[in-house]
C-alpha cells in the first residue's frame, strides 16, 4: 500500500513484473547522488548502487536512476541493493547539462505536477517563469505557478494578473509559507498516488513550502539576502518525500543555471496566442520581419502581442532551434557541413 500511495498502478507493476520473476524488489528513488541512492520499497528503505550490468546497457547518464524514477533492485545485504533496471518513466523533467557539450541532465522522473516557485519579495521575472513553463511542457507534467512570499508584496492582484497572462492555462496560486495566506491553495493539488515536484530559484521559498505541507520542519531554510532578494542553497540535493495525506512531494535545490532542454513545439505551447498568431501569416515561412501580410507583425503593432513577450518567444525559440539542430544526427551533421563550407569559401576570398 506504500508504494500505490506514491504513485505505483497498474502501468508500474505491469511493467515490473518481468523483474518480479527475478526475485527483484520494486522501489522507488527518494534520493539521488552521483552513483548513490536510496530506496523506497514496501517493506523498507534501502541504501543502493547501480549494477554494472545497469551501466553499460544506459545510453548516456540521463538514462540512469533520478529522484522519482521507479526502479528494479536486487537486494545484497541487510539495508543494501543494487539497482538492476529503470522502468520506463511517464514523464520526465530536464535540462540542457552544464557546460559546452549538448547533453541532457534528467532531474526528475514521474511527475504529475510540477509547482514552478516564484518569490514575490523582488526577484520576481516573467522571462525566467516562461523558461520553466516550457521546460515543464517538455516534461509531460502539468504546470501550476506559486506565487510565494504574497504577505511581503505590496500588490499580490497585480502581479497575479501579470502571471496569469503568462501561465495561460496553467492555474496561479499565491501563497505565503511563513504567513498568510498560507499554502491551503496548494493543498486542493494533493492527492495519494500523484506526485508533486518543487521547482525555483534559490531563495523563493520551497523548503519552507515542502514544510508547511509536511507539517513539520523536514527541510533545511535560510533568510535571503536583503539587498538582491536572493537566497543560498539549503537543499543540496532533490529528494522525495511521502506526504502526510498520501502522494509524494520533491523538494529540489534552486537552479542558477536553467539552459533549455526542449523542442520548439513545447515553446509554442507555452506562447500559444503567437504561434497561433504566426499561422496567420500570408506566407508559411514568414520570419515576421516585415513580410506583407505578416499577422504578428501586425498583433505588435496594435499591441495584442506585447514586445517584452515576443523578445521572450524569440529567444526561447533560437534555443530550441540550436538544441534540435545539435541533437538530431542528422541535421548536426548538414549543419556541420554547412557551416565548415563558409569556413571554406571565406579562406578562398581572403586568398584571391
């Protein structure tokens, strides 16, 4: 019944059931670390390791366990195991991994919802809030915006408009974790068997949000810097942890540095009234720079489309392009070609 609380139905223990033939144990990953995890499994938590044989079948380090993922462990010793397999996951939310090569960072797997944190105490930014509301389309997950830190905003309804302009579908909900008006809105978004992941900047009040619906002080917390509003690290690692209620809730460090891991339909997902817009225009290719009969060239000029959400589109837009370019082998690979071709033709002007 533990595991059907977090989240196990049929489609887990379906897919589990090979395993299951192997005397292997049904878990799933609470915490993540390099090559260390730990357990939840029915009858206790275990502290695990992936197999070799785990190692070498995964294509590339996003395959291999993360916080939330549903596991296959064959149990070594007393409180040990080694995972043996990653069933495959629902959804999963990702990023561009740090540094120069295009590879993927998987965070966490089987969400159900993804509560992207905003603090209302100054470093509030819609452009940061439409990164993670494309990353979130990505992941599969349905996005709710929290709008943490209300009781130190002098105008929470105005800055609720603003996002809800942004979030489009995805509800808006303001809340204070250390005052009112509580975090009682989030709550109606709990549920035993669904999952839950914490998602912001350093500072914005996750802990103190996973400890309001824990009900009790599980997670570290820390003041922010008064003169930037912005706060240090006090998770230092994702974790999941079972609610109170059922359902499982994961707590995840801020992120400085979100680069994006997503296609540009997730982008136009996420700024649906001007991809709607861009099809519109008189021809297929426009490239909204002046074209005749250019339908968002049009929607800026009358203000329908503001200028702040364009450049945020455009931007996001290039990203995606230059990720789908370098991660497709294909198009990687005429994109070199073309590129080593301009290479070619400007040493041959420089030499005439």
């Amino acid at each position: 019944m533990l595991l059907e609380s977090l989240g196990a139905g049929a489609a887990v223990y379906g897919a589990f059931q090979c395993h299951a033939a192997r005397g292997l144990v049904l878990g799933r990953v609470a915490f993540a670390h390099r090559d260390r995890y730990r357990l939840i499994t029915e009858m206790e938590e275990l502290e695990a390791e992936p197999s070799g044989s785990l190692w070498f079948r995964s294509p590339d380090a996003a395959a291999m366990p993360v916080v939330g993922d549903w596991v296959a462990a064959r149990v070594v010793g007393p409180g040990q195991a080694l995972v043996e397999a990653v069933l495959p996951r629902r959804t999963c939310f990702s990023r561009r991994a740090p540094g120069k090569r295009e590879e993927q960072q998987a965070l966490s797997a089987n969400i159900d919802l993804v509560f992207l944190v905003c603090a209302l105490d100054g470093d509030f930014s819609l452009p940061r809030l439409e990164r993670y509301l494309t990353l979130a389309t990505e992941s599969g997950a349905s996005p709710v915006v929290v709008l943490n830190k209300a009781d130190l905003c002098g105008d929470p309804a105005g800055r609720i408009r603003q996002t809800a302009a942004v979030a489009r579908d995805a509800p808006v909900v303001a809340t204070s974790a250390l005052g009112s008006p509580g975090v009682a809105g989030l709550r109606t978004f709990l549920a035993p068997g669904r999952t839950v992941a914490l998602l912001g900047s350093s500072g914005v009040g996750k802990s103190s949000i996973a400890n309001a619906l824990l009900g009790e002080d599980r997670q570290r917390t820390a003041d922010v810097r008064a003169q930037d509003g912005k706060g240090r690290h006090t998770t230092s690692h994702r974790q999941l942890l079972a609610l109170p209620g059922g359902g499982a809730l994961i707590d995840t460090p801020g992120m400085r540095e979100l680069q994006l891991w997503a296609s540009g339909d997730s982008v136009d997902e996420t700024f649906d009234e001007i991809a709607a817009t861009a099809r519109a225009c008189r021809f297929r290719n426009c490239s909204h720079q002046g074209e005749p009969g250019c339908a968002v060239r049009q929607a800026l000029d009358a203000g329908a489309i503001s200028a702040e959400r364009w450049q945020s589109y455009q931007k996001l837009r290039a990203e995606a392009k230059w990720h789908e370019r370098l991660t497709e082998p294909l198009r990687a690979q005429e994109y070199k070609r073309w590129v080593k071709s301009i290479h070619k033709s400007h040493r041959q002007g420089r030499k005439q």
